[in-house]
C-alpha cells in the first residue's frame, strides 16, 4: 500500500521547491492551457496537497475574494487550480482535495465560489456545490462588466451558517488581472 499524505498549508508555508511541483502538476493536469495568470491567481491562501510515497499527485488552493451580492460584499473563499495527476483520477483524490479546501472555507468564509470546466463539474455537483443560475460580472476598473460566458460555469457553496445568495441576483467578482474568474 502507498504512504498518502495530505498537507494544508498556506503559501508563505510551502516548502522550497513545493510551488514548482504544484505548477509542474498543474501544466501536466491542464494539457499545458494553465498560465502564468492562473498560477498566479492560485497563491496566496490556503493550499491542499496530496501526495503519495512522497510524490504530488494532487493539489488545490482556496484565496479570498470578494463577490459583491445584492449591495453586500461577501467574503468569498474561490477555489483555484483543482487538480489530480491522471493515473489518479477518479480514486477520491480530488474528493479529498475538496474536503480540505471546503473545511478552510467553512472556518473563513461566508460562501465558496469557483469555475469549473464540464469535465470538472461532476466532482463539484456530487459535493453539493451548484451552478450559479443568475448573471455573472466583475467590478473593473472601467465600472461593472457582465462576463456571459462565465455563467453557467461558476459554483457556488454556503457553508454551515454562511450566506445563501438570492439567485435571482447577480455575482459581480472583485478585478484581478487575466482571467478574471
């Protein structure tokens, strides 16, 4: 049987080395369509990592962001760069993965949020997380812009006690640079 370990660590946490590993696993996990930017948007906050006998094979990291819901800005986890190596797929890792990053989320935060492909989405739904049926924007810098294209893709979570957003609303993300989901 493999030695599993799972780690939950912050970024100013990780070992030297431990981000070129996770970037490696992630360009590896994303045919090579993950960016600079996307890494970039997975640091900062707090990080899962599994491995076994002493490899990575999965990853992922939950960042504050704020979401602005119905004129309140919600203090909002976003889950970034989920991930698991692909002889692992489908074994519960990325279920473990998620249980880490929701638990960090539940301590923090007031609703959880993220982006998911559709070939990612099983994993989401099956862990109670839902599309977001309202419209989607981001508060750029040149005033609020509706992202079409996010809808339909973006999920949310409520923790226990956390908010429940109206539906019938809208979710306008707070400005990073790049993708900005």
């Amino acid at each position: 049987m493999t030695d599993t370990r799972t780690v939950l660590a912050h970024t100013s946490q990780l070992a030297p080395g431990t981000p070129e590993e996770v970037r490696a696993l992630l360009d590896a996990a994303f045919d090579g369509d993950f960016t600079d930017e996307d890494f970039e948007h997975a640091l900062g906050g707090m990080h899962t990592l599994v491995y076994e006998g002493g490899e990575l094979v999965a990853h992922g990291s939950v960042v504050q962001r704020r979401v602005l819901h119905r004129g309140r800005a919600l203090r909002t986890g976003y889950v970034e760069a989920v991930a698991v190596r692909a002889d692992r797929r489908r074994s519960g890792i990325g279920s473990a993965v998620m249980a880490g990053l929701e638990a960090v989320i539940a301590r923090a935060y007031v609703l959880g949020a993220l982006s998911a492909s559709q070939a990612g989405a099983g994993l989401y739904l099956g862990r109670g997380w839902s599309a977001w049926p309202g419209p989607i924007g981001v508060l750029a810098p040149e005033g609020v812009l509706r992202l079409p294209d996010e809808e339909g893709s973006t999920y949310v979570w409520s923790p226990p006690g956390g908010v429940r957003p109206d539906p019938a609303g809208r979710l306008d993300f707070d400005w990073r640079d790049g993708d900005v989901l």
